[in-house]
C-alpha cells in the first residue's frame, strides 16, 4: 500500500467529472450558435460525432469535413479553419480560431462566441 490509494480514486472521479463538465460546457456553446446562426437541428450539439458535423455547418463548410477531424495534424488544421470561419460569422475577429489551440483559451472562444454580441 502506498501513498497514493487514497488518492488516486479521487483524482479518477475528478478527472471524469472535470470531462462531463468540459463536454456539456461545449455543446452548450455550440447549440447557442448554430441556433443563433439559424443552423437546423442545433440538438446535434450534444451528439459525440454528430457534433463536428454540426460544427461544420455552422462554419458553412460541407459535410464530409467531419471525416478530416479524425486524421492526426490535420484535425488541428481544419478545427481552426473551422473556428476561424464561426468567428467571422458570429462578427467576431477571425483570429479568434486559432486560439482554439490554446489550453484554457480553447474553453473561453466558445463562451465568447455563443453568449457575446
């Protein structure tokens, strides 16, 4: 038995509802703006999948992008093209996209994109 039994069960527990939280944080955000840019079927945030596609569309790019959101380095790529384009769209600077690469900063572009003016 070591120092970290007791530990590890609560670091567990708060890792998955630290990723709960994430997750709704982000569908949330993301229904916002596909009601806000009139996108149909903005539930489509809340599906693991479903939601890159949702995302796409907002963003005004086709559909089959979501298959590029699962290829190593590119999924990078497309994800700030993605968002760069939402920003402009939500009459935000466009730069804002790239952020979305940035721990902590990739939790607050959305906010600021679903809830600001």
């Amino acid at each position: 038995m070591d120092a970290f039994d007791f530990v590890r069960p609560w670091f567990t527990g708060l890792s998955v509802i630290a990723w709960i939280a994430v997750y709704i944080w982000m569908a949330l955000c993301l229904q916002t703006i596909a009601r806000k840019t009139a996108i149909p079927n903005a539930w489509l945030a809340w599906i693991p999948i479903a939601n890159i596609y949702l995302m796409c569309k907002v963003g005004y790019k086709p559909g089959w992008w979501t298959i590029l959101f699962f290829i190593p380095i590119a999924n990078v790529v497309f994800t700030v093209l993605v968002w760069m384009k939402i920003a402009e769209i939500r009459h935000q600077p466009s730069w804002l996209g790239i952020l979305m690469i940035v721990p902590i900063a990739n939790l607050v572009i959305p906010g600021i994109l679903a809830f600001g003016s």
